[in-house]
C-alpha cells in the first residue's frame, strides 16, 4: 500500500507490504537503478519504508520478498509492462 503526503515541494511516499512471517522484504525502483532496499518490519510483521520524492515525477518499482518472488502494489497510481513480461507498479509523485 501507498501512502503520500506533500510538503515543502517534496512527495513523503510510504510503502507498506505484508508479507509472510520470516521473509525479508525490499523496494526496488527507477529512483535507485532497480537496487534493493531493506524494508522494516512493525511488530504486527508489516514491513515498511518511506523516502522523499520530488513532486511531479513517475517512477516504476516494485516489491521483492527475500526468497525472490516478486509482488505488485495493489495501491499504486497504475501498472505498466516490463521486458521481463509481467508489470511494474506505477508511482506518481
């Protein structure tokens, strides 16, 4: 799920997953060259992570879990196709 909040010409986005119990989570996306980063994990075993965005900007990501399956975002702003012949989750700020 995503949640965006506006401020100061920044786009605050929080991703939220969840996952299996166990798992390790990570967003993947254009903003980093595709480069996983950690999400964490709430005690109720939500995992989590926020970053600051420009406004205005699209961006493509999309979710690994730590035994390699990857997952959508039923909540992004729309789904495109990728080269490897599924879709990327669609962010816009």
């Amino acid at each position: 799920m995503l949640q965006k909040k506006s401020k100061g010409g920044r786009c605050w986005v929080t991703f939220t997953l969840k996952a299996s119990e166990g798992e390790e989570a990570f967003v993947v996306g254009e903003w980093n060259n595709w480069k996983p980063q950690k999400m964490r994990r709430k005690k109720d075993g939500t995992f989590w992570f926020a970053r600051a965005f420009p406004v205005g900007k699209t961006y493509r990501f999309r979710y690994l879990l730590g035994n390699g399956c990857w997952l959508n975002d039923e909540a992004a702003d729309g789904y495109c196709p990728n080269p490897f012949g599924s879709e990327d989750c669609v962010l816009q700020t």
